[in-house]
C-alpha cells in the first residue's frame, strides 16, 4: 500500500493550476445516462473515484472515448446492463448517482445499496423516497436496490426533509425526464449541484432555480446531449490555501473559481491571510506569519463546507490561539483527531465539537489515513511539523487530489511517494 513520506518545516511558495471538481464530476458522468446522444465531458479530474464512475458506465455496455486529457465521450446507446455491481459501489458511494438517471431513462435500475463509511452512516433515504413519491417501485433485496417504474417518472412536488447534496441531484437528473413538472423543496445550494444543473440545461433539459433551495425542473421527451467542461474544484483549492496558511507560505491558484469559496477565504483572511482574487485566480499570502486559531461550524451551502474542516483543524493545531470546530453535517468527522494529537496537537473532542489548542510546533509521526479529507488534514500536519512524517493508507487521498504530492512540490514542499 502507498504511503507519503513528508519532512515538514517548510513554507509552501509558487503557482498551481486547480483541476476540475470531483464532485461535479462523478454526478455529471452519471448524468450522460440521460443523453440519447453522445455527451463530451471535458476537465475531468485525474482521480480514482472519476476512473470508477468510468468503469462503471463502461460495465454497463454504455460507449465510452476517453482522450489522453481525460475528456470522455460517452454514448448510452450500447447499454445493456442496467445493474451498478457491489465490488465497484463499495469503493465509492457516488455510485448511487446513476440510480435516478437509469430509472427515468431505462425505466429500471439495479443498484447495489452502498453500506456505511468512516465519517458516519450516510443513508440514502431521501434518494429513493423521491424517485418513489415520482412512481418508482423501490425494493432492497440480497444487498442490492432494484427500481423500476412503470411507463415514465411523474412530477411532484418533494421537499426534503435535510439537505442532502446527493439526494437533490439524484432526483433532479430523474425529473429531467419525468412528465410534467418536479419542484424540489429544501434542495442543495452547493455550486456542484449548480454546475450539474448547468450540464443538464446543455444537454436540453429545462431546470431553473438551481442554487437557490427550490429547483423546478420541467421534464421533457428526451436530452439530446452536450459537450460541457466541469467546473473547477473549491475542496483541492481551498486545501491548497490552508496548506500555504499553515505552512506560513505565499501562494496563486489559477483556473480556480474564488465565488464558490467565500466562507473559506473568510476564515483564511480572519486567520491572518493576505488574500486577493480575480476572476479565476485566488493568492494567499502570510508574510511569513503564525496563523490565528479559527472557529469553525460545518453547514451546507453557502455555509462552511464539511469538506474543508479537516484542513482548518490541521492548520489550527499550530495556530496562535483556541478554536472551535463543530461538525454538524456528518456524525463522525472528526476522525482524523486522534492522529493530529500522535503529533503532538492538542485537541479534545466533546460532543460533535473539537477544542484545538494551538502549540508552537508539532513533530512529525507515522500516521494513518482514515477518509479522503482526513488524509488531506494529516498532510497539511506532516507539512507544518519538524521532521518525517509518513501517511498511511493513501489510496483515500487518490480518491480526490490529482497528483498531490506532484503540485505539494511544485510548491516546494519535500514529499515523496513510497510504494510497497
Ligand atoms: C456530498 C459530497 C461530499 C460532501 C457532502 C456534504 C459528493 C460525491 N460528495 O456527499 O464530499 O461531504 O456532499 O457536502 O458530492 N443524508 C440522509 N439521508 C439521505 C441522504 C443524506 O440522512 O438520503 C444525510 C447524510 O448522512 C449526511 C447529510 O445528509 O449526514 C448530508 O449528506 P449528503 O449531502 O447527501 O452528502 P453526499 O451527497 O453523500
């Protein structure tokens, strides 16, 4: 198994390119199950979960071109398997993703149920409550869901009882398709969700409201496809920034898109960062000095990103001060804790929050990798620390950073891969 050995210590400084966003991918590669024609999905990110996605509309017979630039072409009109397999689903959970756009395209679908993970138990009632209350019969039998519906999907009107990201698009793509009208209640405002919507437009559907919490989406005959680019990823940019904070660096993200980070850079300048934007680009610059601790609380969009509390937990652990992070979207993720405190941080944890009691230092350790934004938060720790640090377990962290410790030395961070 892999692992990233760090020597910690030194500032990161210099100019990355960010790559596109994983999770507007994985929905928008689902999404194409939709199209009667072909669909060309450009800046897609070099990432495990994106090859997964692939290979599972590949198992399914669907045609599929991919360029060396990892833009694919993909036609539906060769599919004849209409199951998602348990030995691709239990690998990554966005699998459920294809449940909605299989159902109101092909009127069946065979899903293996994704079971729990580190951050919690994440069901995934909501989804198949939606696609139910449009027509769908929905029963779980030896492991797997098994959906269909008899003639199309109809348009309802949902309201979701939390807001889930995953749910509200796995209904949006289905209502594409549906007769009449769906308006989804409650919905997620995540700029992922946005960019999936703006992908379906393209293809011929007909949403509006997307980005704000009602979506109405007017459902038609049929999407005849699109070529569309994926939008730029906010969790690798804002990873990046607060790797450059903790390590009292100066650095430039390009191809980034710095609206969708708000709150972060928020949090960043409150941190002590120099921070200053334009239309694709975002630089950060510390000036050599100790961030100040930060409070954090999760919260769907436009709140603080879940995704990014790991990081800030990182840089916290040798900020100038006490802070506060609460995780209220996931049950259990503030996993990556104990590790921190094998390297010398400070943090109790009580309830859903953790107190981070900032230290001057902390001292590199042989740590293990639990989930994708944890083992993000143990390398910003392994960068700041004095001495070796090894992370364990990376195969997480390939799920979701393209080439991270490629663009880590490009910012002149000392990092290497070590394979077994
Ligand atoms: C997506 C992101 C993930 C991010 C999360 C929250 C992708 C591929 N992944 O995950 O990186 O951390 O949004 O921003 O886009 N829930 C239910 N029932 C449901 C669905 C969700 O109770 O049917 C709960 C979950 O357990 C969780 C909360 O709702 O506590 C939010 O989950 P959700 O927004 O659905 O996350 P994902 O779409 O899985």
């Amino acid at each position: 198994m892999d692992k990233l050995a760090i020597q910690g210590g030194k500032q990161l400084s210099g100019e990355l390119r960010i790559s596109g966003a994983k999770n507007a991918a994985l929905p928008i590669l689902a999404a194409t199950l939709l199209a009667d024609g072909p669909v060309i999905i450009r800046n897609l990110p070099h990432l495990h979960d994106v090859t997964t996605m692939i290979e599972l509309l590949g198992c399914m017979g669907v045609e599929l071109v991919i360029d060396e630039k990892l833009s694919v072409e993909v036609n539906v009109k060769t599919i004849s398997n209409y199951s998602a397999p348990y030995e691709l689903v239990k690998t990554m959970r966005a699998s459920i993703l294809v449940l909605g756009p299989m159902l109101a395209h092909f009127g069946k679908a065979r899903v293996s149920f994704p079971g729990g993970c580190a951050i919690g138990s994440r069901p995934i009632d909501l989804h198949l409550r939606g696609l139910e209350s449009m027509g769908a019969t929905i029963n779980v039998k030896g492991g797997y869901i098994n959906a269909e519906v008899n003639g199309r999907l109809q348009g309802v009107r949902i309201i979701m009882e939390m807001v889930t990201v995953g749910g509200t698009e796995n209904i949006m793509m289905a209502a594409t398709l549906a007769q009449g009208q769906t308006v989804i209640e409650n919905a997620a405002r995540e700029p992922e969700v946005v960019d999936l919507a703006k992908c379906l437009i393209a293809m011929g559907a007909k949403i509006s409201g997307h980005g704000t919490d009602t979506i109405v989406i007017d459902g038609v005959d049929r999407l005849p496809g699109c070529t569309y680019d994926v939008m730029p990823d906010r969790i690798e940019t804002g990873t990046y920034l607060v790797a450059a904070a903790a390590t009292r660096g100066r650095i430039k993200l390009k191809d980034t898109c710095p609206e969708y980070l708000e709150v972060v850079l928020q949090k960043l300048r409150e941190a002590g960062a120099i921070i200053a934007v334009g239309k694709d680009w975002i630089s950060l610059d510390m000036k050599g000095r100790r961030p100040r601790a930060v409070n954090i609380k999760t919260a769907p969009y436009p709140g603080f990103p879940t995704d990014m509390q790991a990081q800030f937990m990182a840089m916290n652990t040798v900020a100038d001060g006490t802070a506060a992070i609460t995780e209220t979207v996931f049950e259990n993720r503030l996993i990556q804790t104990h590790e921190m405190n094998r390297m010398g941080a400070s943090i109790s944890i009580e309830g859903n929050t953790a107190m981070i009691f900032g230290q001057s230092s902390l001292q590199g350790a042989p740590v293990m990798a639990t989930d994708l934004r944890a083992s993000a938060s143990l390398i910003i720790a392994g960068l700041v620390a004095a001495g070796e640090t090894c992370v364990d377990r990376i195969y997480h962290i390939d799920r979701g950073y393209e080439c991270i410790e490629e663009k880590l030395q490009l910012l002149g961070a000392d990092i290497r891969r070590l394979s077994d």
